[in-house]
C-alpha cells in the first residue's frame, strides 16, 4: 500500500462529493468524479469552474493555474472508471446497501493495492469493511462540510484496516492542508458523535415548549460563542440526515440521549428536512436559500406586553467576580448601584476591582476617561444588605448553595421596599425554592448572567410559576437598558445553556474514560469541525471541573436520565483536586503563576 495517491476516484458528486473533489483536484491529484446522475455531474463540473474563477478574480490562483485544476478533473456515469485509482473515496447516500453494493462492485474494478474509503458519518465502517474482499484495504475519511473550508477530516479505522491505509490516507489529508484526527468506529466518530446528541437535546427541549427557537438559538450563539444555533444548524445539515445519524448512535449506544427527537421523525416525514426543502425549523425564501423568512411577531411581541415597573436603582449583592462584574455592568449603563458585601471591607475590594475593570476599557480605547469616571462615581460599597431599602431591582450574586441564597433572599425580603424586583443570578438552583424564602414569591425572578458579565451578552430570563408579569417585563426591559440579550426559560435545572453545554462536555469525557480519543483530538474535532470556540476539555479546565462536576449532579438529579450521570472521571479527578486552570492541573497541567 506504499502507493502516491496520485489518481483518486470520488463516487457521488453530490455537496460533499463535489467539495472533496475540488479539494483533491487544487491539491495536484487527478480526480475522477462518477455519478449515475448526468445532472450531478454537470453540476460538479459548474461547482467547480465557479469557485476557480472566483479564486482568479481574488489573485489566489492565475487562469493557467485554473486551467490545470480544471483538467485534472472528469467526471464519468459508471464505477468502472475507478480502474486506475490508487484511492477511492464513496460518498453516495447514508445506506448500508447502496455503500455496500459500490464498495462489491469496486472490488472487482480496483487494483489489490487500491484504498476504498468510505465518507459515512453514521454508518460502521467495520461492517462495510466485511463486505469487501480486501477488508483490510477499507477506511473511513470523513470530511466535514464545506469540504474546502472545513480543516477538520476523521480517519477512521476498523479491527480491520491495515496501519499502512490509514498511513497513506492521513499524509494525504496533510497535504491537502487538513487536519486529520485518528479515531475508531463507532457511529458519529468523535465531531459528529458530541454534536448530534447535543442537537438533539436542543431539539427535545423545543419540542416540550420549554423555549422558543429563537431563544434556545440564541443562547447558544452568546453564551457559548458557537457560530450557529443548534437549531439552525439541524436546517443547514439537513433534519433527515440528523435522524438517520442518531438512529444509528443510538442502536449502538443505546442512551435515551440519542434516540431522536420525535420532532426530528415529523419534521423529516413531512419534508421539512431543513434549508435544502425551503423549511424546517426555520423557513427559507426557496428551496436551497439561507435567507430566513421573518416570522410573524408572536402575542405580546407587538407591544401589547405587561408594561414593567420603574427600576432607577440596583442592589447588586456579593463581593466575587461575578457580583463586581454585574455592578459594573449597571453603573455603565446609567443606573444607581449599591454593591453589598458582607462587610465593608469586602465591598470596598469588589469596588476596587470595577475601578480596575473600568481602567482596563479606557486603556482599550472601549471607554472615555469621563464615562469611567462616571460609572464608578454610581457604585456605592456598603457592608450590609440594610442599604437595599430604597433600590428598585436587587441582584444577588453570591455563593450557588441553596441555603446560602434562601437566607439572603429572606432578609432581602424584610430590608427591600414594596414592589421591588428580587432576582437571583443561580445557574442550575431551582428559582422557585429561593422565592418561597419570601413572603412576596411573585416579586422574584431569575436573571442568569453569564461570566464575565461585562463582555457575555447573553442573560437568561427564568420565571417560575409564581413570577408576576410585570417583573417579567421589568426584567426584560433592563436586560435591553444594559444592552444584553435576554432569553426566556422555565425555572428547570440548567436553563438552557446549562443543559445543553454539560452533557455534551460529559459525554467528551466519556469518550476519553473509553480510551476512544485524546483530549487533544477530541479538543481540535471540535473546533476545526464544528465552530467551536474552545474544545471540550479547555472549556471544562477553565470553567472548573467542581464547578462542571455540580452542574452534573443537578441535571442528572433533575432528569434522572442514566445518560446523564457525571463521568467517573470528572468525580475522580474533582477528589484529587485537579479542578482546572484554577488549581494548576485538571484534565491538562498548567504553569503556575
């Protein structure tokens, strides 16, 4: 299998087949493009003489250079033009008789020598290997979509594939200037594998009209930095090709986390598979369009709302990060603040640490020396919650125990003036056990600012079921004084970033503890093929592993759902003290400072 890879054979020009064959063809290689559709043809050879030419007029690549790139690629109706590949790579449609009736019929048109590779993202590749004559010649190459972006390309061995294969196809991938992860067969692989359980949760969670699409859309976007939401993206993957990939996670795996959203079922049975029918979760101006058509405002989007009450001034209770960065964030926006502590001394360094936070901005060119002047002269430190008596809207921001916050709110209760708005910052705390700590429940409200609060845009607006409409309102409507982006949840564990962030960093873990990738692997399948800001294990190293760790034990509490249950490892290493970039070691070690 020492073999160049010079001559490579793409079966199914589809999108996928068509990116992978423009890539191929850039790189040097001859391609061989074979589709039984002369239309799919067509239109990969169109696909391809328009990105050239686009690279042309943007001084990438000369006309002769778009000529050669051109040449190298033909495309061709039957398999037998797959004669002199050295490589061929299938990816026809996600079924095991269609893949494994090419992959027969290639065994009698290839050389000994030739690589099949299959493009399943769902499928076992093991079982498409036993179909082969030469098992051990057979692979996965998944490349992500778009093929010509996407750095991200899995390589996927079974028990039997054969190291000189998978040798051969990742310095392939190399130098193709991709980044090729080595990973197992299981369905999903590493990428697509975190990803569809954590769509189909998002998906669940629309379905049970827990929040709207725009919400749980948006919550994702800020308060994760992802460059989609999860529903938008089921559209743009298509909602068919999602089901077909967590019915086959699922058969293996077995975890209720997998199994599909029956939303999932009716949407794809309607024909509603996403951006390619014209609808989906969302609708689109045609068939193929990524132009969203608006939607009609819902009731109470057109001003007819409960009008909020008055807020002039905030109480911001706590003297942490969080507490100093929720002050600062009021302060800039005009509003009267009195930050508590226990103690005055404690307030004074939370003070001290706006001071520091505002000097930064100035320093930054994002603040004028008179506006910080301005925001921090607002801020006054008190030692004591007495001082909240005459503020509109009290904010607490201290310790997530629930003992901790229904005492503070039972003596906020008693210190706060009628009509006060009470809210707590609680990420995974039930809201309405904090407001039956008062005699006013309906004045209470959840108001979940994400770290750190200054820069995150995001605010989850959790009511209970006790939650009166105008703090609803209020809420809402300091949210956009302050310039955050607020979203609407019920008063469930997690809310919803929560819930749809910690499972998908548990089951990260979970493919470690199998021994099934490393955390370096996992970390760049992450970014390099799903947008992610940060892999799983630098998002959990930074977060906190104690702090991930509790969030665990609440959802799983909640749900009662095994597949929820904390990784083994995070418990252990949570024991050892291994808690992150905070301590110096989590899931990686860190230099101390």
């Amino acid at each position: 299998m020492d073999t160049p890879l010079s001559t490579i054979a793409v079966v199914g020009l589809g999108t996928m087949g068509t990116g992978i064959a423009e890539v191929l063809a850039r790189a040097g290689h001859e391609v061989i493009g074979i589709d039984i559709s002369d239309a799919a043809a067509r239109q990969a050879v169109a696909a391809l003489e328009a990105s050239t030419a686009r690279a042309v007029r943007r001084e990438r690549i000369t006309e002769e250079e778009r000529g050669d790139v051109l040449a190298r690629f033909r495309t061709f109706a039957d398999l037998r033009a797959a004669a002199e590949a050295e490589l061929v790579i299938e990816v026809v449609p996600e079924s095991y008789e269609i893949k494994q009736q090419v992959f027969r019929e290639l065994d009698g048109i290839v050389s000994p020598t030739a690589i099949l590779a299959t493009g399943t993202n769902a499928l076992s590749v093991t079982r498409l290997a036993a179909e082969s004559l030469r098992p051990e010649r057979v692979l996965g190459l998944h490349f992500f979509n778009p093929a010509p972006a996407m750095k991200l390309v899995e390589v996927v061995s079974s028990v039997l594939t054969a190291p000189p294969a998978v040798e051969a196809v990742t310095a392939l991938a190399r130098s193709l200037g991709k980044e090729p992860v080595a990973v197992g067969d299981r369905p999903g692989f590493v990428a697509d594998g975190l990803l569809f359980g954590y769509l189909n949760q998002a998906a669940a969670m629309y379905e049970a009209n827990y929040a709207s699409r725009d919400d749980i859309d948006a919550a994702m976007k800020l308060g994760c930095g992802l460059p989609m939401g999860p529903l938008a993206l089921l559209d743009l993957i298509g909602i068919d090709t999602a089901r077909t990939v967590l019915e086959a996670m699922y058969a293996e795996s077995h975890d209720r986390l997998h199994a599909p959203a029956p939303v999932l079922r009716q949407l794809s049975e309607a024909g509603l598979t996403g951006r390619k029918s014209g609808r989906g979760f969302y609708t689109y101006e045609e068939a193929g369009s990524q132009t969203v058509v608006p939607e009609a405002p819902a009731p109470g989007d057109d001003g007819s709302a409960v009008a909020g009450r008055t807020v002039r001034s905030v109480g911001v209770a706590g003297s942490g990060t969080m507490a100093s960065g929720i002050a600062e964030v009021f302060a800039k926006a005009g509003y009267d603040v009195v930050l508590a502590a226990r103690g005055q001394e404690k307030a004074d360094t939370a003070k001290g640490r706006i001071a520091k936070s505002l000097e930064r901005s100035v320093a930054k060119g994002r603040l004028t020396a008179e506006a910080r002047d301005g925001a921090l002269a607002r801020i006054t430190a008190a030692g004591s919650l007495d001082a909240f008596a005459d503020v509109d809207l009290a904010v607490e921001a201290v310790a997530e125990d629930l003992a901790v916050k229904q005492q503070l709110f039972g003596t906020l209760d008693k210190v706060c003036k009628p009509g006060a708005v009470l809210a707590t910052t609680t990420s995974s705390l039930p809201v309405v056990a904090i407001a039956r700590a008062t005699a006013r429940p309906q004045d209470v409200i959840g108001m979940h600012f994400f770290n750190p609060a200054p820069a995150m845009k995001l605010v989850e607006v959790v009511r209970t079921v006790l939650t009166a409409d105008d703090v609803h309102s209020t809420v809402r409507e300091v949210c956009g004084k302050v310039r955050k982006h607020p979203v609407d949840c019920g008063d469930r564990a997690g809310f919803i970033v929560n819930a749809l962030l910690f499972p998908y960093l548990n089951n990260a873990i979970k493919m470690v503890e199998e021994h099934y990738a490393t955390l370096d692997d996992i970390d760049a399948a992450m970014k390099l093929g799903g947008g992610y800001p940060m892999g799983p294990f630098e998002l959990l190293d930074v977060v906190g592993l104690d702090v991930s760790l509790a969030i665990e034990k609440v959802l799983h509490g909640e749900f009662r759902d095994p597949g929820l249950a904390p990784a083994p490892l995070l418990e252990h290493l949570v024991a050892a003290g291994c808690l992150g970039r905070k301590t110096g070691r989590g899931f990686r070690e860190y230099a101390r400072r």
